[in-house]
C-alpha cells in the first residue's frame, strides 16, 4: 500500500492544484519513483489510497498496467490519517502482512527485502533511518531487533513498514486514527521488530526538499 491521501499542507502552493504524490521530481511523479521500485522487487499488486484531488491520482496511475502493476484504488472522502486510511483499506489489502509506504518519501531501499512477511509473534516490521535535520529527536530506539518507543540511540521512523491486519482490528472503518500510538501499545508488549536502514532516504516535505530531490536526480540522469 502507497499512502496517498495527505493534503500536503507543507507543500503549498505546487499542492494547491496537484496532489503531492503527483508532484515532479527527476522527471517522474513522486509516486511512480515507489511504483517502479515496487515492480522491479516483485511486488505487482498494490493499493493506493487518496482523498484530496484524489481523482487526479487515478487519471494518472491508471490501473497500473503501463508499470507492470495492478492498481487498487482506497478514496477518502476526507484523510483518514495513517491508521485510519490503512484501516479503510483492509479489504483490499487481505488477511497476511502487508508492506506500506509513505508516498511523500524518496529512499534506495530494497523493497524486496520485506517479502517475507512477519514473524509470527511481531504486528509491525519498521524500517528505521537516521535522523535527518528537521527530525533531530528521531521517533523510535533500536534494541537489537525490537522497536522501543524510547531509548538511548533514537532513530527516525522512514515511513517504510510491513503490518499484520490484526493492529488495526479496534479501528472502525471510515474513523480517523494516528499509527504512532498503535504501535507504541504494540512495542509495549515486544510486537514490533525493525532494521536500521543506512542508505539514501528523504522526506518530501517541502518544496525545498523537492527541490533538492528534482536536482539530485536530474544529476544522475546526465
């Protein structure tokens, strides 16, 4: 699942009229950098969910078939926020673990690494990062393999996470609800596992960081 749904306050004006994930960098949506990659790791069948502008995203996507994927779509009549828009999404996403992205990031990291699913005791898989300037505090601790909602070496949450449909169960559909306290209840009782991924990663937040982004990429192409 690629969340999708956010009004990219952050971002405006270049939102006012486009939805964030539809925003130009390198020469490629936002959106399609992570549909591509998808593709390439093996994963075809993907879910996308949306709520502002939402329809610009499916006149663009399609059904996904001119990237090699099948595109399920989730409409919001309004953002759900993180929780709540997967919770809303459940039906399309099934019964096994799933892996979910934030549409507004742009990292090297090997989706297919996270095939495999979940360790039967774990709800949530979270790939963590270090912690970039505007998130200097970081979000969650490492120890070993287990996520701690606290601890000595913090690190920031990319956005990148393989869930059970069981962490969601108590969240009625059509609600709005946060992920973070989810999975701080789960870490709370050992039920979430991570890895510390060290490699390129960036939150899209500002159209400076698109900016930077647009330039880095449109470098390599050269």
């Amino acid at each position: 699942m690629i969340l999708a749904a956010g009004r990219g306050e952050r971002m405006r004006p270049l939102t006012d009229h486009t939805p964030k994930p539809l925003l130009m960098a390198g020469g490629k949506p936002l959106i399609v950098w992570h549909i591509e990659k998808l593709a390439r790791a093996g994963l075809h069948q993907l879910v996308i969910n949306h709520a502002y502008l939402g329809g610009q995203l499916e006149t663009a996507l399609g059904d996904g078939s001119q990237y090699g994927v099948e595109i399920k779509y989730s409409p919001e009549a309004e953002a759900l926020e993180t929780a709540g828009g997967i919770a809303h999404a459940l039906h399309l996403l099934g019964s096994e673990p799933f892996l979910v992205i934030n549409g507004d990031i742009f990292c090297d990291f090997d989706y297919g690494l996270l095939q495999g699913g979940l360790p039967p005791e774990l709800l949530a898989w979270l790939v963590l990062v270090d912690n970039p300037q505007h998130n200097a505090q970081g979000d969650f601790a490492l120890h070993k393999d287990k996520v701690e909602s606290s601890g000595d070496d913090m690190l920031t949450f990319s956005g990148i996470g393989v869930y059970h449909p069981r962490l969601f169960i108590g969240i009625a559909n059509g609600s709005k609800a946060k992920l973070a306290p989810l999975l701080r209840a789960a870490m709370a009782t050992k039920q979430v596992g991570g890895e510390h991924f060290s490699g390129r990663w960036l939150d899209i937040g500002t159209p400076q960081r698109l900016h930077e982004l647009d330039r880095m990429l449109s470098n390599e192409s050269q």
